[in-house]
C-alpha cells in the first residue's frame, strides 16, 4: 500500500509517495509529471535502477549506476532491493571504479566532465518465480538501497525508487514470453 503526501507552494510544488520498506518503516520517494525522481546527494546521484531485458533469449539482468558530483575514492558499494519484506543483495562491489568521461554539452556549449559509477547484476532467466512483481497487473515500485563505502571511512546512503506501469510490464512478460500477445 502507498500513501501519497505531499505539500503545495505558490510556484513551486512537491509530492511524494511513501511506501513500506523492509524491516519495517517507510521512504518519501519524490514524485514529478515524469514518475518518481532518483535520489540525489551532495556528493551522488543516481542515473539508473532499472530491469532490463532481452526477449531473445529471455535473459534479463538489474542496472545501476550513479555519478559523483565530486570525485572520491570507494571502497565497497553495495545495492539492495528493499521493497518487499526481507532485503535482496543485488550487488556488493569491493574496490569499484569509476569511469571519468569528458564530452561537449550541447544545452551549454561546454566542455564537461562526469564520473560515472555503473554496475550489472548477472544475467538470469526471467520467470514468475523469480520476478513476481513483474506477473502482477498493477504499477509497482521497486526501491533501492545504494549504500557507498568511503576510503575515508563514511558511508553515504541513497534510498532510489524505479517505477514499472501496467503497460511497460505487460510489454516485457509478453517479450520474455512469459504472457501470451
């Protein structure tokens, strides 16, 4: 069950969606016209939590990826789903590295550097079993934990939600083959 709260502005206005998390409790995820947002810090912000797929041969894998606003070392990363009762470690990443891209942002006409952290799980075999979610009918929402281990000895926490909708579900069980056309 999600419960929907929110505040309204002159100008300007947010709302949220808060769902239980496992363990107990619940997160705000931030909500705007494109769906929930993905979490942000001083430091972070996350580009991707998203189920991927390939109808060909039924294979699907999780992809994940944030990039750091300031450059630092990490020692350890590790992604958790949390949306259901008990948490599910989707990766743990010792030593990661981050990829340092330069290129031309064509809205601003400047050269701009990011640093890119991206990460898949393994391919797997996608069914009813190990997906559920997938086969229900309704829109879901699947929240990450993203913990980051510094060198410096800090960790930094971000709580990330990816929507699925009726209609991207049923297109992905009808590619896996896991609903008929």
């Amino acid at each position: 069950m999600a419960l929907w709260s929110g505040c309204q502005t002159p100008g300007m206005g947010s709302i949220s969606i808060q769902k239980p998390i496992a363990g107990g409790g619940t997160v705000d995820l931030p909500l705007t016209r494109m769906g929930v947002t993905h979490a942000s810090s001083d430091d972070v912000e996350v580009k991707d939590t998203s189920l991927m797929y390939q109808p060909v041969n039924r294979k699907v894998y999780f992809a994940f990826s944030f990039i750091q606003k300031i450059p630092f070392p990490m020692k350890r990363i590790t992604v958790e789903d949390i949306s259901d009762d008990t948490p599910v470690t989707m990766l743990d990443v010792s030593a990661p590295k981050v990829d340092t891209r330069t290129f031309m942002d064509p809205t601003i006409h400047k050269e701009v550097t990011i640093h890119l952290w991206a990460k898949t799980t393994p391919e797997f075999t996608a069914t009813p079993e190990n997906i559920p979610w997938l086969m229900e009918l309704d829109f879901n929402i699947r929240i990450y934990r993203i913990s980051i281990y510094k060198s410096d000895g800090t960790t930094e926490t971000l709580i990330s939600g990816q929507e699925y909708g009726p209609p991207i579900k049923t297109v992905m069980r009808i590619a896996l083959k896991l609903q008929k056309p």
